[in-house]
C-alpha cells in the first residue's frame, strides 16, 4: 500500500478517535453538569420532603398537629410536583442514555486509538476503518439525548488540554 493511502487511513483513524473522545467527555460532562443538579432537585429533594411529610404526619416531630399536618400534606405535594416534573421531562431516560453513549464514544476512540498503535507490518485495513466509521455513524444516528453546544464547546477544550504530544 502507498504512503499516501497509509497517511488518509491513519489521518481517518485519528479524526474518529477525536470526535469520539470529544462526544464522550461532552456526555460525561452533561452527566456531571446540570444534570447532577436535576437528580438534586427532582430525585433527592422529593425524597427528603416525603420522608419529612411521613414524620410530621406520625407526630414524631414534638409539634402540634395544627401545624404538623398541613406541613405534611405541603411537603407530600411537593414531593409529588418535583417528581412528576421530573417523569414528564423524562429525566431518568435521558440519563441513561448518556450513560450509554459516553463509554460508547469512549471504547470507539479506544478502537481508534489501537489501529494507528499497530505495527507496520499489521497495519489496519482500509476495510477496518470503513468499520469504525460505520461504527461511529451508527452511533451517532441512534443517539436520543442531544448535548447543547456549550458541553461540546467545553469537551473540545478539555481534549485538547490533554492531549499528548505527538
């Protein structure tokens, strides 16, 4: 095989590694991001208040029931508000999803990364990074939980930082 043929299959290889590390530190980002504080805010928080409610509806918090009752019937509802908020914008599905693209992206810039570390005489096939790219392309397709730019933005940032020294 030429060179040339040998540098664009190389060159393929190195461009999926980067844009699959850079997908997956921006799920992994998004992961860490707001959604750390959507889980506070519509998991724990209803948790809390539900749990609050169930001690002030028992009286086990040394107040009157004057008091402890509308405070449990308000932190029940609240409970249920910030639960339902978080069912309806399909929180749970979302996450999961960036659970799975993350070490997707990540273990397609693995593949990526071990095809250019080969030996010359092993050298990856042209028909090896038709794979990957497909690999890549179906990845992408299949993708429901849509990253706003800033995660991608702040991803590349973040690989270049890290990136070795050639």
């Amino acid at each position: 095989m030429s060179d040339s043929k040998a540098d664009l299959r190389e060159q393929g290889f190195k461009e999926i590694e980067q844009q699959a590390k850079v997908l997956a530190e921006a799920y992994r980002l998004r992961l860490v991001g707001r959604l750390w504080w959507a889980n506070l805010t519509f998991v724990v928080t209803p948790a809390v208040c539900a749990t609050a409610a169930a001690i002030f509806a028992a009286g086990g918090a040394g107040i009157g029931t004057e008091v402890s009752r509308p405070l449990a019937a308000g932190l029940a509802g609240l409970a249920a508000v910030l639960s339902a908020v978080h069912k309806s914008l399909k929180c749970e599905e979302y996450q999961a999803e960036c659970l799975r693209l993350g070490p997707a992206y990540d273990a397609i810039a693995v593949r990526a990364r071990s095809a250019q570390a080969v030996t010359e005489g092993d050298n990856p096939t042209y028909e090896e990074l038709k794979d990957l790219t497909e690999k890549f392309a179906t990845l992408k397709e299949s993708a429901k939980a849509p990253l706003p730019n800033k995660y991608i933005s702040k991803a590349e940032q973040n690989s270049y930082r890290i990136q070795p020294a050639p």
